[in-house]
C-alpha cells in the first residue's frame, strides 16, 4: 500500500506520549534518593531510549500490514532461535540477576529477547488464528496455537522468567477470545490452571469442579476431551498439594526459586510491604513530585522498575494514581477500537493482542505494588526503566498505528482526526 | 474466525468492560490503602524512616544553704551509632577504631549497651572530649550511622570535697535494669549511683526528652536532628536545695587535708540539718562520670586509706569515751546515780575487777570524782563502777533505748547500721551462757562490742545539746522530724550540759576552747586493736561536741583514724565549730595532736 500521507491516530499517539513522558518523569524521580546512587542518572538512558523507540515507530508505520503479515513466520524464528541461545548464553541483570535473560556480547548487554517475542509470538499467533474459517470448536482444534503460544513459553519458562510466562498466557487467551472462542471452551482451557490455583483449599476446590462438571455436560465436548479435563483437574487440583507437602522444605524452596527467582533475594515480602507503605503513606495528594521518603531513604526497592508505581503512589498519591488509570484506560478502550475496527482478521487479532499483553503487564505489575498479584517481575509499560521494553512497547504502538491507518474507515472515518 | 462487525462490536464492548473492571478494581484497591488506610501506613512509613534519639534531660542542680553550687552540669559530648544489626554495628565500630581510640573493651560494650536496648542509638563514648568530637565532625560523611550529640554532663565544682554526701551518677546497670523499681528506666540512661545522687534519683533525674533522626534503608543518618519531626524538648529536673553549707565543708576538708584520714560531721542540733558531711580521703567523682577509668578505680580500690569507704556513713568505730555520755544518761535516767555523786573506789589509775586489772587512761588516777568530774577527766575507773552499778542490761537496754543500734536515718543510701548489741542475748549467742560480767566495765566506757558511725555519734550529741530529742539528720531541706532520745529533765540536762563544757573547760580538751564561745563536747580516744609498728595500740582520736553551750548552733563529730589522743580530734573540732560561727579558736589549729 503506498500511501503518501498516512491518516495518524493520534488519539493513540497522544495518550502513548502523554504515558512515556509521565513514565519518564517519574524515572527521574525514582533516581531523586537522600544518598545518590546510580539511579540518579537513568532517567537520561531513558529518555534516549524513548527517543529511539519514538524512531522505530515511526519505521514501523512505514510498513505495511502485509509485510507485517509476511514477515510473522521468520520473526517468529528468529525469536525462538534467540529464546534457545539464551538457554546457553543467557546473563542476567539488576532485579533478576539469577536469570538468563539478557542476550550480551562481550560483557555489552544488548537486551531482552523476550520483550521482543512478546511482539512476535502475538503476530505468530494472530496469524494462525486468523486461518480459522471458524472459531475452534474442541480442544484438538488448538494444537496449532498451542504449539505456537507454548513453544517461546516453555523457553522463556528455562529462563526462569515467570513474568514475561503470564504475559503470554494472558494474550494468548485474550486472542482466543478474540478470535471467537466462546466462553464455556476458555474456560474449560483454563481449568487446569484455575484448580492448581485453588488447590489450597479443599471446599473452593470441590465448588470448582461440580461448577466444572457441570460446564462439561451442558458444553458436551468429545468424551475423551471431557475425561482428559477432568483428569487434569483431579491431577492438578489434589495431587499437587499433596505432593507439594511430600516435599521438603528445600525442595519446595528450590521450585519456588525456579518460578520466581526474586523470591529469595530478601527476607520475603519486605519489598511488598515498603512498596505498600509508600503507596498508603501517599495518601490522596501525595508527598509531592521527587519528595517521597519512602524512595528517597531506599526503603523502596526496584524503584525505577518492578516498583515504580509505587514511586506514583507516594509522592503523586492517589490523583496521580488515578491520572495513570485513566491514560491507560484511555489506551485500552482506544486499541479495542482499532482492533474492531481493523480491516482484516490478522491484523485485529494483532492489536488485540498487544492490547492484551499490555493490558496483563499493568494488571501484574500494579497488582504486585499493592501485593494483589505475585511478585513476578514484571515491568510497567511506558514507565519502568527498561530500554528493550520502552522500545517494544512503540514498536507496538507504531503497529497498531499501521493498523489503524489501514482499518475500516481509516482515511474518512473517525481515525481521520 | 468470525470477523463480522456485529461480532467485533460485541466482543470489544466485552472487553471493555473487563478491562474498566479491572482498573475500577485496582482503583478501588489504591483509594483503600492511600485513602482509607492512609493513617497506618504513614505511621508505617515513619516508624520505618524515623530513629529516636533520646534527649537527656539536665538533672537538677544542687545547691548548698546558701545557694552555692555542689552540683552541676556542663555540656559533654555522647557518640553513638544507630544501628540495625549487631554486625553493622561492630563494622561500624571497627572502621571507626581507624579513625579515634576505640579500644576492644568498649567496642564489646557498646555491643552490650546495642543488645539491651536495639533501638536506641548504641552509646560508644558516654562522655567524649571536644577533641575527638572535633576529629569525628571532620570524618562525618564517612561514618552516615554515627550521632554526636550535645549532652548534659554532671559536674561537681567541688570535686572530692562533696564526694562523701553528693555521690555521683552512671549509666545504669543490667542488675538495675532488672529491678521493678528501674522499669521505666532505659539501657544506656544516667542514674544516680550513690549519696545524694541515688537517694534523690526520682527528683534530679528530669525527663527524657526525644529527638528524630531520619535514616534511610541501611539505617544511615540522612537527616540529623531536628529534621523529620520536631524535638520533644526534655524536662530539667527541678534544683535540690540542701542543708549543706559548702564554705564548711571545704574548710573541714582543708582540714583533713591529704594527711588525716577519717570523717567529721557537722549537724544543726535543732533542725537535724547536716552541715557538712566529709570522709577523708574522698575520691573525686567528677572522674566517675561517663564510665569509671578502670586505672583511677583501681587506684581507689588498693589504696590502703580506703577512699571508696565512706568513714561518716559506714565507718563503724569503737566510739571510746565519747559513748561516756550515754553510760552517763543511762544512769541519770535510772536514777542510779546523779552527777554529784562519788563512786566507792577511788581512782589510782585503775580498778581490780575480779581476777583482771582495769586500767584508767591516766595511769596516775584522778582520785575521787563527782560524775560530772568523771566527764571532764573521762576517767575510766569512775565509770567502771557506774557500768557496775547499771548492770549490763540496763546499760544495753539504755543504749538501745538511745538509737546506739539503729541508723541515725540520714537520707543518704549509704548509712550503715552500728554496731551494737540488741539485748543480752547477743552475748549469749557469741560467748554462750558463761560470759563475764566484766564486760560491762568495757561497755561502760565505749569499747566492746559497740562500734558507732561518726554520724550516729553526732546525732547523740545533737539530742544532749537540745532538749534531749534527736532530729532526723539531712541533707536535703525537709521538714525536721524530731524523735525523742535522752529522757532526762531539763535540769539534768542543764547539768550534762555543764559537765560537757567542763572537758573543753580544764578537761580533756581544754587545748580546744574557742574565745568567745563556750564549747561543750567529749573527748574519745578508743582502742582500735591495730598494732603499729612497735607493737603499740593504735587509737582512734574522736570528739563529739557543740557550741555555744547555752544555745548549740552546730553539733559536730570528729573521727581521726588511728588518730591517737582525741584531744587531736577535738582541737579539729573546735576549729571547725569556730569557722561555722565566725569565731577564733583560743589555740591555733595544730595536727601534731
């Protein structure tokens, strides 16, 4: 498509901006400590990398949906193959130093493959599921996306990067809902996950699985589909605590450890816990821009990463809690059009994928301020410091730029602003 | 899949709503905690960033009589580091031992002082000079843990001279700590460790006053004081007024100077108020404050002359003839005798009493005396007989009756008890059933089994130089708590009186007179059962008396150790008797005795 004027979103592109500044600033802040440290100077990398990353968007929107499209499988490969050498070669860095997750030459950190599969792995799979003449029906009819979806997670799982492992899962749920899945199959997907999770507690269990039996006969799959489900639950849901308590101590430890290797790092929970007082402590107006003590006297980890938004929290306080919600509200609802709105299958399945991986990014990462959700180490879009995944994230959002410009209605409809 | 726009429609107002429901969620979750939970977590935050670091208060100021200083305070310096874990500390500690003189003794005790209280400031050197604070101000960046703080620190102008009433103070100690009565005291506080100082613990101490430090993550110091929250300001103690006259004091112990060991006591016979209270030698407690130096203390505990041992307050001596006048009282309360009466034997330098010889002080006897003769001679032999006479539990019984058993009640910790048998029993107990009346000639005239504290003997005599009831002696101003004593009539008082200036006048102390003033007191020279160096009895020079005899204005109590004759003591006496009412002595003071 030659276009010579591309039609902007900018609505997109204003709220993105508007995200990376407010980000950026608050980098700085992070950097502001009673005792300086390293940090103090990050937030220049930052904004250097924003820059860049502004630049690779702009290139991105000079590529068209179908190069995107007949660029999927070789991008898809070259991630894997990245993924695999990582397993070899893979070093780690700042708050998951025990991790493989840094491809580097020489000493010379380049950056984190898995931002970049984050982008492909949605292409990859946005393109099998757009082949769909209709939406899959049983569990056989995903092999294809499951294979597609499980093969960087199984790799990126070696890292250990238990994070960047729940992005996937999200987005490749919210594309399969997407694609047309109906509810009662997500569900029954998701089962196994669901009764691991509520293994802790016999009688919420036992709900679940009368709730999930049910579900079977009314949505009547393929008979060795609906043992296969109930097995799994079973296996899922009863034996892993018992095997669970079978094991030692250390040996409970050192699987938790692959999981989440930040887990060990202090005494357990105390970054939840400072990450919590400097939100509370915020209050509604906040401490004020850079004064917040909880980040100035350190008590704060990860301050410029995994826990920035505490940094909002406490010296913007609620207000700028909620001028964070709302900028990525404002994002979301704005995708979701944009994936409605795409002028094909592929290329909504592309924007909503990278909505959903977004979207699983904030959910975690805030969550896990207020100790709602796991500490997993995973970054806040737009904010976390973070060069690889600043870059991602506009590669993304010159993406869907495309996409937008290319949807329905793109020239002379509402896009056309 | 179905990409018809319906569809789409659909599924994007779907995931609209997730998404929406998701933020509304965590939204709600941050207003719970910045809004509802607001309060708990600030305290959180502060509790988190906020280091407390007492404030001493100044304990209150002591004065004398006329409101000159006996205690004081100056400003000193504390240096402590606040710290999270023992090992910080002692990293802390060892770097710092680079940088000033910290030796492995009191890092072990700033560790002890860290583990007994962790969340106050470990206290390193109580009491630093400005030259090592000046060098610690220069490495400060170095050392973000470390607090300097400006100090109130005890100060007694006088040095040795107060020692013996005013005491000192120290940091509080383990076994103090365990005490109910320190609860609300904290490791690492002063506390009054002796004499006025611990007596007055409750009044002087003041209260502690807070101020905040904020530390970051490592418990490094990024603001100092005064930074995060404002200073709670300590409470000054309230001044302690005493009846203490300090020009008194430092005379009497110019007096005992560095030769003379012993104590004196100076009482106002009326009010019990104690004039001046001296142990000599007396250690100077200034060097006490901010840890005893173990070579100073050491010096102390070896010294032959016992500086630690307050010869006032514990010191108990035979009181030798001084104890006459009790024997005496017990006799005129009796009705056993009065004070013109003779004994049957006649004094020729001593007595046969049974199998055994008593010797009288003077071996060339003083014939045939009257009891108020016998006073002013302190002739043995007379009171001999008069013990006789008595009989040795009337005399015991008398004694008691006396306060010879029972602390003079000064409010002072270190008092102790004298010595004095309660009843006959305690012969009984020590000698089993067969013991010989010839006791009673020794109790008579003061040796025995009857030692007496310096201040004891001075508050008899205060009771004799009044109207035979004892005020409670003290120290600090208070109301006088009189109890009485000597049982006698005002007349017999009168006589006892007389008897007293007899000794002073043509008796044993007649060397003592002060011109002008009429001075009425007991010589005593008592048998210490030390033997010099030629085999000689060493002998405790005392003097107990009071002037003017017609209406005492102060009562004092002289104590020389192995002092020989009390005419030693009681010239000591009358000096200082004369310097408290401005009066010259009719002899110079000498201390050849």
């Amino acid at each position: 498509m030659a276009t010579k004027r591309l039609p902007v979103d900018w609505p997109l592109v204003i709220i993105a901006l508007l995200l990376s500044m407010y980000g950026i600033s608050i980098v700085y802040s992070a950097g502001q400590t009673d005792i300086p440290t390293a940090v103090g100077r990050l937030w220049k990398t930052q904004l250097v990398w924003f820059c860049l990353a502004v630049a690779a968007c702009y290139a991105v929107t000079r590529c068209t949906v179908r190069l995107l499209d007949w660029l999927t499988w070789p991008a898809y490969w070259v991630s894997i193959a990245m993924l695999i050498l990582l397993i070899f070669i893979g070093k780690g860095a700042g708050t998951a130093a025990s991790t493989k997750s840094w491809l580097a030459i020489g000493g010379f950190r380049i950056g984190q493959p898995s931002e970049l599969a984050k982008i492909t792995v949605v292409l990859a799979l946005a393109k099998v599921l757009s082949t769909f003449k209709e939406p899959p029906k049983s569990l056989l009819e995903l092999w294809k996306p499951g294979l597609v979806v499980g093969v960087p997670w199984v790799l990126i799982m070696l890292q250990p990067d238990l994070g960047t492992g729940i992005v996937f899962v999200g987005f490749a749920f919210a594309m399969l809902f997407w694609s047309g899945v109906s509810w009662p199959l997500l569900v029954l997907v998701a089962s196994p996950v669901v009764s691991l999770i509520l293994a802790f507690n016999v009688q919420v269990w036992g709900a679940w699985f009368l709730l999930l039996i049910a579900l079977v006969l009314w949505y009547k799959p393929y008979l060795y589909e609906g043992i296969f489900l109930a097995c799994t639950n079973v296996l899922f849901g009863v034996l892993a605590p018992i095997i669970w308590d079978k094991l030692a101590p250390y040996q409970q430890k050192r699987l938790l450890v692959f999981l989440n290797p930040d887990i060990d790092r202090r005494a357990a929970g105390y970054h939840v816990l400072q990450s919590q007082i400097a939100i509370g402590s915020g209050g509604l107006f906040g401490k004020g821009y850079t004064q917040g003590p909880q980040k100035r006297l350190a008590f704060l980890p990860a301050q410029h990463t995994d826990f920035i938004f505490a940094v909002v929290g406490e010296e913007l306080g609620f207000i700028g809690v909620l001028l964070a919600f709302t900028l990525f509200l404002l994002l979301f609802l704005r995708v979701t059009k944009i994936a409605e709105r795409a002028n094909d299958s592929y290329s909504s399945l592309v924007a909503f994928g990278l909505l959903a991986s977004w979207f699983v990014h904030v959910l975690v990462n805030v969550g896990m301020t207020l100790n709602l959700m796991p500490i997993t180490g995973i970054p806040l879009p737009f904010f976390s410091y973070g060069g690889s995944f600043m870059l991602a994230s506009w590669l993304a959002v010159g993406i869907l730029i495309r996409i937008a410009a290319e949807g329905r209605g793109g020239r002379t409809g509402p896009f056309a602003i | 899949m179905s990409f018809h726009p319906n569809d789409m429609r659909r599924r994007g107002i779907a995931a609209n709503v997730i998404v929406t429901g998701v933020l509304v969620f965590l939204g709600a979750g941050f207003f719970r905690t910045q809004v509802l939970q607001h309060d708990k977590y600030t305290l959180q935050s502060e509790t988190n960033r906020l280091r407390e670091l007492p404030l001493p208060a100044p304990r209150g100021i002591i004065y004398d009589r006329n409101g000159k200083v006996i205690a004081d305070n100056v400003i000193g310096y504390t240096v402590s580091v606040l710290a999270q874990r023992e090992d910080t500390l002692r990293a802390v500690l060892q770097r710092l031992s680079g940088t000033i003189n910290i030796s492995p003794t009191q890092i072990e005790q700033a560790v002890r002082r860290y583990r007994r209280a962790p969340t106050r400031p470990a206290v390193i050197l109580p009491d630093a000079s400005f030259d090592v604070v000046s060098v610690l101000e220069e490495h400060r960046s170095q050392f973000p843990q470390l607090n300097i703080q400006s100090s109130p620190r005890r100060f007694y102008p006088d040095g040795p001279i107060v020692a013996p009433f005013v005491g000192y103070t120290g940091e509080i100690s383990e076994n103090e700590l365990a005490q109910p009565s320190f609860a609300d005291y904290k490791a690492g506080q002063q506390v009054g460790k002796q004499g006025l100082e611990k007596a007055y613990e409750s009044v002087l101490r003041g209260k502690e006053g807070s101020q905040f430090a904020e530390v970051d993550a490592r418990g490094r110091i990024v603001r100092g004081q005064g930074g995060a929250r404002p200073d709670l300001l300590p409470v000054p103690a309230p001044p302690l007024y005493t009846n203490i006259d300090l020009d008194l004091q430092r005379y009497v112990a110019g007096i005992f100077g560095d030769s003379l060991i012993g104590g004196a006591v100076a009482i106002e016979p009326k009010t019990g108020a104690v004039l001046a209270l001296y142990s000599a030698p007396s250690p100077d407690f200034n060097r006490f404050i901010g840890g005893v130096p173990i070579a100073y203390y050491d010096s102390l505990r070896t010294d032959p002359r016992k500086p630690l041992y307050n010869k006032a307050l514990q010191g108990q001596y035979p009181p030798g003839s001084t104890w006459k006048l009790a024997t005496t009282v017990v006799g005129l309360e009796t009705g056993a005798v009065t004070m013109n009466d003779h004994m049957p034997i006649t004094c020729t330098g001593g007595m046969q009493y049974g199998n055994r010889y008593f010797r009288c002080w003077d071996k060339r006897g003083h014939g045939s005396l009257s009891l108020q003769g016998a006073i002013a001679k302190s002739c043995d032999v007379y009171f001999y007989q008069l013990g006789l006479k008595l009989g040795l539990a009337r005399l015991i019984a008398g004694g008691v009756g006396l306060g010879m058993d029972a602390k003079a009640g000064i409010d002072l910790p270190e008092e102790k008890r004298p010595r004095f048998p309660e009843s006959l029993d305690y012969f009984n107990r020590k000698y089993g059933r067969n013991w010989s009346q010839s006791i009673v000639l020794s109790m008579a005239i003061g040796q025995g089994d009857n030692s007496q504290t310096i201040l004891n003997m001075a508050r008899f005599y205060s009771a004799l130089a009044t109207d035979g009831s004892a005020a409670k002696p003290e120290i600090v101003r208070g109301k006088p708590e009189r109890t009485p004593m000597v049982k006698l009539t005002a007349d017999q008082m009168a006589q006892v009186r007389a008897a007293l200036v007899g000794v002073v006048e043509g008796g044993t102390a007649s060397r003592s007179a002060i011109k002008g003033v009429q001075l009425a007191g007991k010589t005593g020279t008592a048998q210490s059962g030390t033997l010099d160096a030629f085999g000689k009895e060493l002998n405790h020079a005392w003097f107990v008396g009071f002037a003017p005899a017609d209406d005492p204005k102060i009562v004092v109590a002289v104590m020389i150790e192995f002092g020989g004759h009390g005419t030693r003591a009681a010239a000591i006496a009358s000096a200082i008797i004369a310097n408290y009412l401005k009066v010259t002595p009719v002899v110079d003071l000498t201390t050849d005795g």
